[in-house]
C-alpha cells in the first residue's frame, strides 16, 4: 500500500514485504525476518510463516 504525501527525496527500495532506503536494508530485513527478529511480530494464524526470498542476481540499491 502506498499512501499520498510529499514526494521523498530519496530512492525507495520493495522487495517482498520490505520496504528500504538502499540495498543493504533490504538484505539486513531479509536475514532479520529468517531469524525471527523481534521487529517482526508474530501474527497469531495457522497460516505457516514463509521464509523471505533472496534477492535476485542484480537487484539494483
């Protein structure tokens, strides 16, 4: 979902379910998610949590 405002200044990564300013936070999110950070709250659901993908060869940051 994107939502109206002010332009950013700044370039705005998606991948999956991530949202980040350059590369490197997107590749921190992915390894955070694996891991079962705790910036990543459970969702209480019998739905099985699915591991975050890499990202492809030459995803541009």
């Amino acid at each position: 979902m994107f939502i109206g405002g002010e332009p950013l200044n700044n370039q705005v990564l998606t991948w999956w379910n991530f949202v980040a300013d350059n590369k490197a936070e997107v590749e921190q999110s992915i390894i955070n998610w694996n891991n079962g950070h705790e910036r990543f709250v459970n969702v209480d659901s019998d739905m099985k949590r699915l591991p975050a993908p890499e990202l492809p060869r030459g995803f541009k940051g």
